[in-house]
C-alpha cells in the first residue's frame, strides 16, 4: 500500500515539472523571436550597406574608367608629339646635311677662286711689269 500523500506529490511534481517546460519554451520561443527581430533589423541594416556600397563601389567604377580614358587620350597625344618631334628632326637633320654639303663646296670654290686669283694676280703682275717696262722704253 502507498501513503495517501504520494499522489498529490507526484501530481504536483508533474505540474511543476510541465510547467517548467512551458517556461523554458516560453523563454527559448521569446529568445527566438527577439534574435530574429535581430536578425531581420540586421539583414536590413546589411541590405543598406551592400547597396550604398554598390553605389559607391559604381562612382569610384566611373571615375577610374574616366581617368583610364585621360590617360589613354595623354599617351595617344604623347605617342603622336613624340612621332613628329621624330619627324621634324629627321627634316632638320636633312636639311643640315643639305646645308653642310653647300657650305662645303662654296668653301671648296672660295679656296679655288682665291687659287686662281692667285695665280691669275700672278700673271696679271707679270703682265703689268712687262707693260710697264715698255711704257719706259718707249718714252725714253
């Protein structure tokens, strides 16, 4: 035979055992709540970001390929200055050539005018004497 009180104990106990389990539910169910409250606050807050990155991430996107551009048009620009800087000084070079080439044949035909002039005032001397010579022997 059991004692009389063993029932209601065991009855009570079971009550308080379930109803410890309601509250360990209640609180892991509001535990669950308030983390996905969370949750959902932080996949907006996250939402935000990823867009406002995107936006900036498309500006600096847009101002690279800008200067890609710039920099593309300066060496383009710079690729043809420095070919007609080249070709302007294969032009000067020629032209110097040209000019050193007639500088030294009029050099050549200077020294030769003054061989010739040389040997020419020469005979041109000879010539004078000679007339001069006759000049006194027909006056005297």
């Amino acid at each position: 035979m059991t004692p009389g009180w063993v029932g209601p104990t065991v009855a009570i106990s079971l009550a308080i055992i379930a109803l410890s389990f309601l509250a360990i539910g209640g609180g892991s169910l509001f535990l669950v709540l308030t983390v996905k409250k969370q949750l959902d606050s932080l996949k907006t807050h996250l939402a935000k970001f990823r867009e406002d990155a995107l936006v900036m991430t498309n500006k600096i996107k847009g101002e690279v390929d800008g200067y890609v551009d710039i920099s593309a048009d300066t060496r383009d620009k710079l690729k043809s200055a420095v070919a007609s800087v080249e070709t302007r000084l294969n032009d000067l070079d020629a032209l110097v050539e040209v000019l050193q080439e007639e500088a030294e044949d009029t050099a050549l035909d200077v020294a030769a005018f003054v061989r010739t002039a040389r040997h020419a005032g020469g005979m041109l001397g000879t010539a004078r004497k000679m007339m001069r010579r006759r000049r006194r022997h027909s006056g005297d």
